[in-house]
C-alpha cells in the first residue's frame, strides 16, 4: 500500500489521534443544528453493536462523505470504503433535536485508481427528517494561492464511539500550492492531485474540499501521509509554517457521476459553442470541455513526442471509441489514461443532445538537448473514408523553446477547426501563465484535415494538451560541481 493510502486507517489508529492536537469546533452553531456546509457530511462508520446500550449504537469511525445532490448521492475516497473490507458502510446522519442515526449506504461505483467513490443513501434521507443539506461542484480547478478549506465530522469520542456522542467540526484551511502527479498506488495510473499548506487528520479522508470563494467542491481530502520527499515538492523558498494535506481533485468524482448519468450540482448554465450562421432548426453546438485533466511528461524519455486520437463524444458527456491514430508508449499509455476521466457536455442539434467525434493532440516538446525538427502528419489517411470524424493534424510546430525552457506542466487547449482545416478559434481550458502565451502563438500555426459530419466536411473540435518539462539546466547557465 503507498503511503497515501495511509490516510485509510483502521480503527485502532484512532486511538492514537486522541493524542494529537488539532482545532477543531463544534459541528453545530446553535444546539441541534448544523451549520450548511456541516449538513452535507456525514462520517462512515460500521456499527459493532446489532442492538442499541444506554449511550446509542457503538460502532467504528472510518472517514467521511458528503451529498452531491437531493436523490441521496454521496461521495467519498475509496480507499476509506477499502477499511471495511466489503463490510456493509453505513453513515451517520443527523436530526435535528436528537442524537445521529445509522443509514445504510450502497457503493454505486468507484475508482481505485484515483481514490474516488459514490454512496447512495437508502433511504433518501433529503425525503425524511434529516438536517441534511448537499454542496455544488466547481468545473474549474483552484488556481496556485486560492484559498480553500477542507470540512470534516469525527465523534468527540474517537476510542470507542456511540451514537449518542457529541460530533465536532474540522475544517482545516489553507492555500493550494501546487499540483503534482503521483500514483495513489504501486501499478496505478498517474492521478493528479494538490497540496494545501496545512495538517489534516486522519479520519478527514473523504471529506470535501472547498473553494473558501465559492463553497463549491475542488477536491476531497486525500491525507497528510505523502510520498517520501513530498517537500521537495514545494518551491524551496516558499517557508512552511504548516504542513501538508494533499487533495484529489473533484474532475475525478465528476468523471464517474458522467459515467453514471448521476445528477450533480455546478454544471455551468450558458456553455454552448454554436457554429455561426447556421439555420436555427439545424443549429448544432459542439461539446463543451467540462472537466479534463493533463498528463505528466514521462521521466524515462529524453527527447519529445505526440498521441492522436479520435474520439466519439457521447450523449453522457464521456469519451467512447477512442481511436489511436499516432503515438507510442510511454507516452500513449499516460494520454489514454488521462482521456478515460475526460468529460464534456455533449453536443446539441435541433436542441437536442446529439453524439459526435472529435480531435484529440497531445504534444510533449522536446527537450533543450534534444528538439524535435518539425514534421508532417499524415493522419487524415487512416480515416479518409470515415463519414464522422474529427479534425486531424497536418502540421503541428511547438512551442518556442525559449520562451519555456525554465518552465514545467500543461496548457490545455480547445481549438475549433473549420471546416477548411484552418483554426478558427483557439480558447485557454487550463494552463500556467508562462507557458500559455508560447503554445497559444504556435497553436494558430497548426494545420488540419477538416472534421466530418454526416459524410461531409464541418467545423469540428480539437482538444490539444501540450505538457512541458523543466531543462535541469538552462541552455546559457554552464554546469557546476560546485557544492554550494
């Protein structure tokens, strides 16, 4: 097991929590009552007990969920499910004026690669008389130095807790330093998670992350145990007074809640990208990037590389029938895994919800040492016969160096193709400020052969992610063996 997956935790450990100091306040302002953002967390727990003592139900703490909407939807980190060890979880619910209950909760899905899952309560408890309330998720990451705070219930009692004890609040707050990519597990996909500059406990796992701005949901917390060297991950100048609580973003969670066709709050209301001048009877409007996520540049190369795919849109906003059209490992291996947690709000036609394909590049850059000589493609013939399809690259030329060489990570980008090959238009998703400049300029320079609809050529999109990596050594400061 990784050392992230420490923050699953068996009973036992809780004991020792007693022990350390940490803020936490009562979940509740006034007697009886939660506070809005409190009434959408509930810790899972397994009871010990079949019949109630005199002090409630005793039962064993595990982490925490929290509702994503009014049909009884929760979701949690997996690895806080993988404690009971198929035991069935239930979670703790409060009513007002009285003591938690124990509700049983069913797995609907997880994914154990990036440590997300979905509960649904039986019964609903939005139906009956709960003080339960659910949170919004952001579409949009936090950006470096957002302000965010995470929100957790544990029992007052952690040694052998019972219903009719007392639960506390905990919300640790802090400021997003960065994201890194990590494997959750040995053997995992590559999962990209933030760091913000403060302590979680265990027990927090699982409980949501929120936008201190918003109250939206970016993230649940992941744990405080981190992969040996986690602070070498931090700018060395940047001093910690604090320490660190990693994050798992909420794209996950959205990802699977898509695959489901799960109903959740936050989905932006005005998101449609219309073709211009189309007749509004056959008005079609192309699908919207709704939660897409980059790839990290693979260690074990020296020199760049790039994946083509083709991909259908479906109506649930997923990525299906994913058609490799360029690329070898290890760098299509990492593209695939990151596309398989992509999600869109499909296209439209004629107002209703249509399928459609489109483009997808990812390009890695060369190194200073060793740049790639532009080149052209010749993808559009794999698919020359194909009556739908995206738009595929003819001419691809990176980034300039010089404008990046000292700066790592991914722009995300989608482009709209006409139905020429020509960009027409070319809109940011996510990306560094120095480096968004530089692969904007040289995205407008890129070539294609049209998409296609219904046999003909059409104005399509094109996702492109372009991920760069750090020069150890920039080009014009000479090696030192100074020690210094």
């Amino acid at each position: 097991m990784s050392s992230l997956h420490k923050a699953g935790f068996t009973a036992l450990a809780l004991i020792f929590l007693l022990l350390s100091p940490h803020t936490t306040a009562a979940a509740s302002d006034k007697p009886g009552t939660a506070t809005p953002l409190a009434a959408a967390i509930c810790p899972i727990v397994y009871p010990v007990d079949q019949s109630p003592s005199e002090r409630g139900y005793h039962y064993i703490f595990y982490g925490n969920a929290f509702f994503i909407n009014k049909e009884g939807y929760l979701i949690t980190a997996a690895h806080v499910l993988s404690q009971l060890h198929d035991a069935q979880p239930y979670i703790l619910l409060q009513l007002p004026m009285a003591p938690p209950r124990l509700v049983k909760a069913t797995v609907v899905i997880a994914d154990q690669d990036h440590d997300v899952a979905v509960l649904r309560a039986t019964p609903n408890p939005f139906e009956g008389r709960y003080a339960v309330n659910f949170l919004r998720l952001a579409t949009r990451r936090p950006e470096q130095a957002h302000e965010v705070l995470a929100d957790a219930l544990r029992p007052s009692r952690l040694k052998n807790p019972y219903t009719f004890d007392a639960l506390l609040e905990d919300r640790p707050a802090g400021e997003v330093i960065e994201y890194r990519f990590t494997q959750l597990d040995k053997g995992r996909p590559d999962t990209e998670i933030f760091l913000f500059n403060h302590d979680v406990l265990l027990g927090d796992s699982g409980a949501p992350v929120v936008s201190a701005e918003s109250r939206e949901v970016v993230g649940l917390v992941e744990g405080r145990w981190l992969h040996g060297g986690t602070m070498a991950m931090v700018n060395s100048t940047q001093k910690q007074t604090t320490g660190l609580g990693a994050v798992v973003p909420i794209h996950y969670a959205i990802a699977l809640l898509q695959q489901r066709g799960i109903i959740w709050q936050g989905v932006p209301e005005t998101s449609a990208r219309v073709e211009p001048d189309a007749d509004h009877a056959k008005q079609f409007s192309a699908p919207v990037p709704l939660s897409l996520v980059a790839t990290p540049y693979p260690a074990e190369v020296f020199s760049g590389g790039e994946v083509v795919l083709d991909a259908l849109v479906e109506s649930s906003g997923s990525l299906v029938d994913i058609r490799i059209l360029g690329g070898e490992n290890p760098f299509l291996q990492k593209a695939l895994a990151a596309v398989q947690t992509w999600t869109f709000l499909p296209a439209r036609a004629a107002d209703k919800v249509v399928e459609t394909r489109i483009g997808i590049v990812f390009q890695f850059p060369g190194s200073l040492t060793s740049v790639r000589a532009p080149q052209g493609h010749n993808y559009g013939g794999r698919l020359a016969d194909a009556p739908e399809r995206g738009a595929l690259p003819v001419d691809t030329p990176e980034p300039e160096s010089s404008r990046t060489k000292l700066a790592e990570g991914s722009v995300i980008l989608c482009e709209q193709i006409d139905s020429r090959g020509q960009v027409d238009t070319v809109e940011v998703e996510r990306g560094p400020e120095s480096l968004t400049a530089a692969t904007v300029a040289a995205a407008h320079q890129w070539r294609f052969v049209p998409g296609r609809r219904g046999g003909a050529d059409s104005d399509t999109e094109v996702v492109v992610v372009v991920t760069f990596r750090r020069s150890a050594t920039p080009a014009h400061v000479p090696t030192s063996n100074s020690t210094h």
